[in-house]
C-alpha cells in the first residue's frame, strides 16, 4: 500500500473518481488505466450484492439516501467507492472491517446543553426571527 498514498489516489487510479470533464474551458481526461477497466466492474458488481444483501445495512441504508439525490447509477458508483476506500484502509492498518463507522448516528445528543440564550442566538443565525410571547 506504500505506492499509494491515500485512498483517493487508489480510486483515482481505478476509476472511481467524480467527472470533471470542464474546467475554465479547459477539456479534461476521464481516462481510466488499466486496472481499473477490471476493478471498475468488480467494485459495482460487489457494490449491487452489498446493497441488496441484508448482511449490511449500514451500506444498504447509505446507498438509498445517495440513490434519493442522485440515481442508481451514481450511488453504485459511490458505495464502490466506499467499498475501496475502507479496503484500502483495512489493508493499510491491518484491522478489520468495522460496521460501526459507517452508521449513521439518528439520536440527538443528551449530553450536550444550552442556554435559552444560546438557543435563541443559534436559531437567530439560522434566520428564524424571534417575537415575545404574547400574555
């Protein structure tokens, strides 16, 4: 793994990679190298098991929401790349694949607190517009 030096470089490498085909007027290559025309297809028929699979929710949920914003095709193309990118890490690191940093968390924190006044500054920020309780 010391010939790549980050997870990006190896998705560059096999393809996984969003397009940027303009740039300034400038045309830019999307070539794929060589290995990736083989590891390319493996990673999204692996992608379409995982997320049919019920082994993994984590991947299956994550592929919805993507699927939600930008189609099949797109979000396929993302869980591959989520798939290579903790490969690499996993062996990288040497560790084992860990299910739990990729659920995502729906419960608010209860250990945090505010004040009404930080609250009100917080909502403020976010452009509400705060009238006095009428008696």
């Amino acid at each position: 793994m010391e010939a790549l030096p980050s997870a990006k470089h190896l998705c560059s490498w096999a393809g996984l990679t969003p397009t940027n085909n303009e740039s300034a007027g400038k045309k830019k290559s999307v070539r794929v190298f060589k290995a990736g025309c083989y590891i390319k297809p493996l990673l999204v028929q692996c992608a379409n098991a995982v997320v049919t699979s019920k082994k993994h929710p984590e991947i299956r949920n994550r592929y919805l929401r993507f699927k939600k914003r930008r189609g099949h095709k797109k979000a396929i193309i993302a869980i591959a790349r989520m798939l290579l990118t903790a490969l690499y890490h996993m062996l990288k690191n040497g560790e084992n694949y860990n299910s739990e940093l990729y659920q995502k968390s729906t419960g608010i924190p209860t250990d945090k607190e505010i004040t009404v006044e930080q609250a009100l500054q917080i909502a403020k920020l976010h452009g509400y517009k705060i009238k006095p309780v009428s008696a």
